[in-house]
C-alpha cells in the first residue's frame, strides 16, 4: 500500500508541475514581429461585383439587399473586420489605404482595433463599377512616400481579386 501511495504522490506531482509549466508557456509576452503594417485595399470597378460573375442590381442597395452582401468588397470588408478582431494590440503602427484611385482611409498610428474597425466600416459597400480600372502598380507606388515616414519593418497586405 504504501508503494501504491509513493506512485499516486509522484503522479501527482508530475502533474501539478505540467500545469504550472504549461501555464507559464500560456502567459508568454507576444513581442511583435513588424514595426508597421499597411493594408491597401482594391477598390476598383471588379471589387464591386458579385462573386463569381455578375453586377449588384442597383434597386438592391438601397434596401441593402441580398446581392450587396454577396459583393467582393462586402466579403472582403469581413475578412478585414475578422483580421482586425485578430491583430493584437503591441505598439505597432497600422494603416488602411485604398487602390484604384488609391486614398487614405487611416494614417499610420499606434494600431487600436475600435479605429481601424471603424476605418474597415468606413470603406464605401457600392460604388461604380465601369471606369474604375485596377493599376495596382500605381496603388502601390503611391505608397512609397507613405513608407518614407515608417522606420522599422513595414508589411504590405493586399486585399485584391485580382482582375483588371
């Protein structure tokens, strides 16, 4: 009996240490990988189009029907919101920008979920689709001078369908 007692307070110790090992890996400090992160945005003609083909019929905006949340841009706007909800809070200067004409949407800044949130929300669900081309090469030339003020290790996250 007493062998049974010695292996029961040894496993019991064995687990009690995996705990307390495993709670410190758990509260291990998140150090950021990047100083600054840019995300621009298409914002062409093709980004305001259903997903898989097709237009949005203008008498569905306005109510904001089904095929408005079917558009590359609403999909897109969501993808944007989850990785928002995902992006811990470290120090780190995030940016939205838009391409196809590109625009501002939010300056670099010390990176708040509730701003960016909002600047995400603030991207137009419906816009002309014919005459908004795609020169993503220029979008992201355009960002070279927004660069020049960032110091440190900058991502670039495109979110684009890629199309003309």
């Amino acid at each position: 009996m007493n062998s049974k007692l010695r292996k029961g307070f040894f496993l019991s110790v064995v687990v009690a240490l995996a705990f307390l090992l495993g709670a410190s890996v758990v509260q291990a400090k998140l150090v950021p990988k990047i100083d600054n992160f840019i995300v621009l945005q298409d914002q062409s003609g093709s980004m305001y189009m259903i997903y898989g083909g097709g237009q949005v019929v203008p008498s569905t905006i306005a109510d904001g029907g089904a095929e408005l949340a079917k558009t590359k841009m609403t999909m897109s706007k969501k993808i944007l919101s989850a990785m928002n909800e995902k992006i811990p809070e470290l120090g780190y200067k995030g940016s939205l920008y838009m391409a196809a004409p590109f625009q501002q949407v939010m300056a670099p800044a010390v990176f708040n979920q509730a701003k960016f949130a909002g600047a995400v929300k603030s991207i137009p669900a419906n816009q002309e689709i014919y005459g908004r081309q795609t020169p993503l090469g220029l979008g992201i030339h355009n960002l070279d001078a927004v660069l020049a003020g960032l110091s440190g290790k900058t991502a670039i996250i495109l979110v684009s369908d890629g199309e003309e």
